[in-house]
C-alpha cells in the first residue's frame, strides 16, 4: 500500500510518497518510509533534529500546528 503525505514542520513543507515499512535499526524500531530520495531524507532529519532541540529545553516548536485530533481521510 502506498501513502501520499503532505505536511509541515517548523515553517517547511514536505511531501513524499511511498510505502510504510517497519525498520529495525541498533536499538531502535518503528514505523518509517520506504526509498524517500536523499535530498528529501536530509532535508527532514535537520527540521527533525531541530524538533529534538526544541523539545530537549522545553520550547515551543515555532510555526508548526499541533493536531490533537484524530486522522481523517481526505
């Protein structure tokens, strides 16, 4: 099954498209996507690691909604 994903995170826009695999890395597990291209992946860990900073001193992420509701299919 393939996903189509649009979102964005600290201001920046990210879509992608793929399969949902399970992966298994070291010490780590859980959910990812399948063949995202380089320039996207590298794009997405940096807001991911700046996510991680935010978090890590108890910030407020900027610029990004928080959605505590449940997914709909649009």
């Amino acid at each position: 099954m393939k996903f189509r994903v649009k979102c964005q995170i600290l201001n920046e826009t990210f879509e992608f498209e793929g399969s949902i695999k399970w992966i298994e890395y070291e010490t780590m597990s859980g959910f990812g996507f399948e063949k995202l291209n380089r320039v996207l992946e590298d794009r997405l860990a940096s807001v991911i690691n700046r996510l991680g900073s935010y978090s890590k001193n108890n910030k407020k992420i900027p610029d990004t909604e928080i959605i505590y509701e449940g997914a709909k299919v649009l």
